[in-house]
C-alpha cells in the first residue's frame, strides 16, 4: 500500500538530465477501466484521460510541496484515488490524503499491525464479508452483521479493523473508484450491551475516516432487520454524518420487498430473500488473506510536517474523546428507551 515517500528524491526535479536519471522508476500507470466506465469517470468524477497524468502529478507536486515528511505513497495509481474520491478537486483531494494518514496516526489500536491474519477471528465469525456479486450499478455489496461478534472475544476495535482492511483491499480495482460500493447492514439481533460498545467516541472516529479519512464512495448504506435499539443508535451516528451521506441510509426493517427495491435479489443470498445462493464468507476471506503482502506496510506511525495546522487532523485527541463521553451518558437514556 506504500511506496518511495521521499519527496526529494521521488518529485520532479529542476535539475540536469543527470540529476532526473538518478530518481527511481515508479510503477507506469495502465488504465485497467473499460470505454463506459472511462465515459463514467468524465462525466461523475471530471476526469480527463488526457489530462489523468497532469492531475496526478500536481497533486503529487503539491504533497511534496506542503506535506513534504508526510510518507506518502507517491504512485500514480494511489493518488488517483484520491482525485477521484473529490472528482479531482486538488485541494479536496490533497486533504483526504493528509487525512487518510492521520487516522492512522492517531488510532494505535485500529492501525497498528493492520494485516489480514491479524483479524482473522473476525473473517471467520462472519461479521463482515463481500457478496460475490457486484450490483447492477457496478458496485460491490459489502455486508457487515454486528449479530457475529461476541464482545467477550474481542473488542469492537477488532471489527473496525476488519471494515477497514475489507475497504482497503476493495479500493485497489480501479472499478470501485470509479463505481463506489453499497453496505449492507444486518442488525438482527443487536442487543442493549452490544449497542452500548458502539459510542459516540467510536461513532465519531469511524464516520470520520468513512467521510474524510478514506479514498472511497459510499453510494448507499441498507439497514435491515434493525430492532427498536437502533433508533439510538441512530441517534449518536447522525450528528457526526453529512446530509449527503445520511440521505444515503435507507431503513428496511423485515421488509425485503423494500431491500429489494435498492438490492435486486439477484445478487443477494437466501438469507435476504434473493437467488444467489447461500451466503458464503470463505472466498472472500481467501482472498483478503491471500492479499497479507499487500497490507505488510505499517503506516500508523507516520508523523505529519510540524507546521501541520490542528485544522488538518481529522482526529483531534483528548478533547475530544472527553466530549464524547459526556455525550454518551446523555445517549444512553435515549438507548434504554429505544430498547
């Protein structure tokens, strides 16, 4: 996930012919994506084919310019991205990149050891998985069920670490760039004592990195099967969600008519009245498994420029986390009467 981050030696150079030979070869870029989904791109993400390269290469000029000590991968293929997470918008995107680095920075307990074999506890009890069919938009279902976790086996940490990886690995095909994903929600099952891991602390940071810390696009999130209790989930999610994204929830209950309606059951399994057969996690985790080399790069240590602004970190400390806290215990009257 991480390449040559030196930007003295990486970004072009004002010097001799001599001095530009003596700069490593990055990885060439090949566009992987079809004619539609070129077409796509320009007309949802402003991107031009002839004007891809010249994007990537300001918006790697700027990084080193600003953020010269941030570590970054400086690939053409990792900064598209993020051009296309902001419709190549290079302040927006140069933003996210800096933000996609301090969440790594300041979460220790989700990104240190971040690899596949790490959370394999999670990949086997199910709680998140990828269905094996893309929707007929092009993107890919992920499906999260909170009811597979057992708290006393590990913490929710464990599970955002899982999400996490699982985004990760999706990011990497050029088609979900451009394509974003859906989520699919099962919240089946979901107790007082389980809802009550998922904080305000936590709801916060989590949302964060979605919205601001993460080069992907959420296209829609289905909840179904959710009891009385999510409504105060709900409650501590919202304040911390854009309109544009919170627009993007659709609340299913036991419908499956109305899930349908946004997942066509084509694509779903059994489980959720499609046709797909029944729901199987194993390809999914072989192959996030398979993918250990890719994630072998630790980058929670990364330490930002010192002239970086507090207005540039997505996540700000202590404060926050007490500010959170006092928020849960006014949340949790609202739990309680939910459940």
């Amino acid at each position: 996930m991480s390449g040559d981050s030196d930007c003295t030696r990486t970004s072009p150079s004002a010097g001799s012919p001599s001095d530009n030979e003596l700069l490593p070869d990055r990885p060439k870029y090949v566009c992987s994506l079809s004619p539609d989904l070129v077409t796509k791109a320009r007309e949802e993400l402003q991107e031009k084919p002839e004007w891809r390269l010249r994007d990537v290469q300001a918006l790697r000029d700027m990084v080193c310019k600003d953020y010269p000590s941030l570590g970054t991968c400086l690939d053409d293929a990792f900064l598209l991205r993020f051009l296309r997470a902001r419709k190549f918008d290079y302040d927006r995107a140069l933003q996210l990149l800096v933000n996609y680095h301090t969440c790594r920075r300041t979460w220790p307990e989700v990104f240190n050891n971040l690899k596949p074999s790490a959370i394999k506890p999670v990949l086997e009890s199910g709680f998140v998985t990828v269905l094996p069919h893309r929707d007929p938009e092009g993107r890919h279902v992920v499906c999260i069920r909170p009811d597979r976790w057992t708290p006393s086996n590990y913490p929710i940490t464990e599970n955002i670490r899982a999400i996490y990886l699982t985004l990760e690995k999706l990011i990497q095909s050029e088609e979900t760039q451009v394509n974003g994903i859906v989520i699919l929600a099962d919240y089946k099952g979901v107790s007082l004592s389980k809802a009550s891991h998922f904080g305000p602390f936590v709801a916060k940071k989590v949302i964060g990195i979605l919205q601001d810390g993460f080069p992907i696009r959420i296209k829609a999130v289905n909840i179904i099967n959710e009891p009385r209790i999510f409504k105060g989930i709900f409650a501590i999610i919202k304040p911390f969600l854009k309109e544009k994204i919170a627009n993007r929830f659709f609340l299913h209950g036991c419908d499956l008519n109305s899930l349908h309606q946004n997942i066509p059951p084509v694509i779903l399994p059994e489980e959720y009245g499609g046709t797909a057969g029944k729901l199987d996690i194993s390809a999914w985790n072989e192959l996030l498994l398979a993918s250990e080399e890719d994630f072998l790069h630790d980058l929670s240590q990364l330490v930002l420029p010192c002239d970086s602004s507090p207005h540039d970190m997505l996540v700000s400390g202590d404060a926050d986390e007490k500010q959170c806290d006092e928020s849960l215990r006014g949340m949790k009257p609202q739990l309680y009467y939910c459940y």
